[in-house]
C-alpha cells in the first residue's frame, strides 16, 4: 500500500487539495479518505472512514474509544 500521510485537521486553517489524502479528527482521531476531482470546472469532493488507519492512529496516540453495548436499543416500559 502507497503510504499517504495522515494530515492532522485544524479549524479554519486552509489546505492545498492533493487529489486525496487522509484527515483525522482533532480529538479521537477518527479517520477518513478524502478525496477531490474537478469536474466540468467544479471541485466535487468526497470522504469515506478508513477503520483500519483510524485503529493504527489511536494505538499511537494511546486514544481508547467506548461504547455502550445497548447503543441502539430503547428501554421498554
């Protein structure tokens, strides 16, 4: 797999578009695939969660996430 550095996302600050990349969010390091194309002469731009570089992140930076194990589920009467 290339490796595409995981550019760490700041509030208000501007980037210059690559093509793609990966961001992550400034607190729990989730993670995404960002990518970006023109078309027609406008920039479209999609991202989609990369589980497994946001696993790898977290390891590195010690960031453990829980979860409810009933997240979903509604308490009957």
């Amino acid at each position: 797999m290339k490796k595409i550095p995981v550019v760490q996302m700041n509030e208000g600050t501007w980037y210059r578009v690559k093509g793609y990349t990966y961001t992550e969010c400034c607190d729990c390091a989730l993670t995404h695939k960002e990518e970006y194309r023109l078309v027609d002469g406008h920039l479209e731009w999609k991202a989609v969660l990369a589980p497994d570089r946001t696993d790898k992140r977290r390891k590195e930076l010690g960031i453990t996430v829980k979860r409810k194990a009933n997240r979903g589920s509604k308490k009957s009467d």
